[in-house]
C-alpha cells in the first residue's frame, strides 16, 4: 500500500493541535451514558475540559430511544451550547434510528435549530440527497466510511469536496482486523487525490489502535462511550470526560515523539 501525507504535512502537525472529537452516547449501555438534554450538555462540557475540540452526540425521546425529531435534537443543541458556546456539535442521521430513506430527509428537513455538523454514512440509502439538503442549509458534512464499499461510494458521490471532514471508522472489534481496514478506507479515498481532513476511530477495544495509527498518519480522532468504555490500558473508563483525558495524552505523546522528526522530511509508518 501507498503511504501518503496528509494534506497538512509535518509542518502543519507539529504547530498545531490535533483535532480530538468526543462522542458521548449512541447506543451505548453504560451507567454514564448521558441521554437527557441536561446530562448531554454536562458531559460535553466535561469532554471539552479535557481536552475534546467537537462534540458527535444524540437525541434520545422522553422513551429513552435515540429520535432525529426536530424537539428532541432542538433540546439537545441548546443546552450543550449554553455550556459550550464555542464548541462545534456533530448530530447523528444514523439510519438506525430512522431507516426509511424518505422518512429521514422528512423529518430532517424539518429541523429548526441547526446543528453545526451531522454524521452521514455514506453507506446508507439516500446520504448523498440528505448531504445535499443539509448542506444547503449551513450545515457541515463529517462523512462517516464503515467499510471499503462506502469509502468507494463516496468517492463516486462528488461530495468530497463540500465535506468538513471524512471519518475513517472500521466497525471490527479486532484491533489488527479495525487497523487493516482503517488503512483500506484511508488508501481508497486518498487513491481519489480527495484532501479532505481524516478522523479515525475503532470500536471497543480497537478504537485505541485505530487512533494510534491515525495519530502516527498525522489525523485527528475520536473517542467516547458510544466507541469504546474502556482506557487504552484495558481498565474501564469512568465517563466521557476520562476517555478524552486519555485520548489527549496519546495526542500529547504523539507531539512529543515528532518533535524529533525535521519538518522538511515528513515521516509515515
């Protein structure tokens, strides 16, 4: 496999900071999962005094089931921008929650309060006009690639180019399997010249791996109970707060480690 820089190089990495996004919730079961609009908004504060520079949450009904309804993710954004008024929030459209294509776009067509960013899959049925309605709108595009095959789709969509970012996110719970396939999705959209910032991120246990690879790549990551609820040392994590406090000194190790490196000779694993 070809190893290519990032679009930012070595110069870019060692000036600036890495981008480190929390995801708070999804369907995770765990005593600190927070799913009220109150809970949500204390987590991410939380999260981004640790070090978190996005929030990727989601909306849960007064059933404690996730819901893309116009209130509910209304209630969500409002309280995590009370609390975290410079911070960018990332609403799912997660075809598990609603997964008629034509049901999706209507009811988020129907939003109001506008989230900064939304997670698209690019593997779903009807992403690219979803992408297409909420871009015109304001909003920003992290599009999601799960596998090869939705890494190629999105190649095919022509969306690249309006994306904020692409995240790299293998659905393996092997750490070596999530590592191989973060590296195919990654050569798939780089093999198309598409420049667009990457953030990696595994499930369970392989999150960590994913993201060491990301970090030694020069990407941003992602971390968070809806990923993972355990440390990189295999203790449990406490909350949202303690897995980004984790995922920042990896960032931080990672700074250390290219200081070395001269920024006219750009480095790849």
């Amino acid at each position: 496999m070809n190893n290519y820089p990032t679009r930012e190089g070595t110069k870019s990495l060692l000036r600036s900071s890495t981008f480190l996004q929390v995801a708070l919730n999804g369907d995770r079961i765990h005593s600190a999962v927070p799913r009220t609009p109150s809970a949500i908004a204390e987590a991410a504060s939380a999260a981004v005094r640790s070090g978190a520079h996005s929030v990727h949450v989601h909306a849960f009904d007064q059933t404690n089931r996730e819901t893309l309804d116009r209130a509910a993710c209304a209630n969500v954004l409002r309280s995590i921008r009370r609390l975290c008024p410079e911070t960018p929030v990332s609403l799912t459209t997660s075809a598990t929650i609603v997964a008629d294509p034509k049901e999706r776009h209507r009811i988020v067509a129907a939003w109001e309060e506008l989230p900064d960013l939304v997670t698209a899959n690019q593997g779903e049925p009807g992403i690219t006009e979803l992408c297409e309605l909420l871009l015109s709108r304001g909003v920003g595009i992290e599009a999601g690639l799960l596998t090869s095959d939705d890494a190629r789709a999105f190649v095919a969509s022509g969306l690249a180019s309006r994306c904020r970012r692409v995240l790299i996110e293998p659905l393996d719970l092997d750490p070596e399997d999530a590592v191989r396939h973060a590296a195919a999705m990654e050569e798939i959209v780089m093999s198309a010249g598409i420049v667009v910032d990457q953030v990696h991120h595994g499930y369970g246990v392989a999150c960590w791996a994913v993201n060491r690879r990301a970090l030694d790549r020069g990407y941003g990551i992602r971390t968070g109970l809806e990923d993972v609820t355990v440390l990189p040392d295999g203790s449990p994590a406490r909350d949202n707060a303690d897995l980004v406090a984790a995922a920042a000194g990896l960032v931080r190790a990672h700074a250390a480690a290219w200081q070395g490196v001269a920024a006219d000779e750009p480095r790849f694993p």
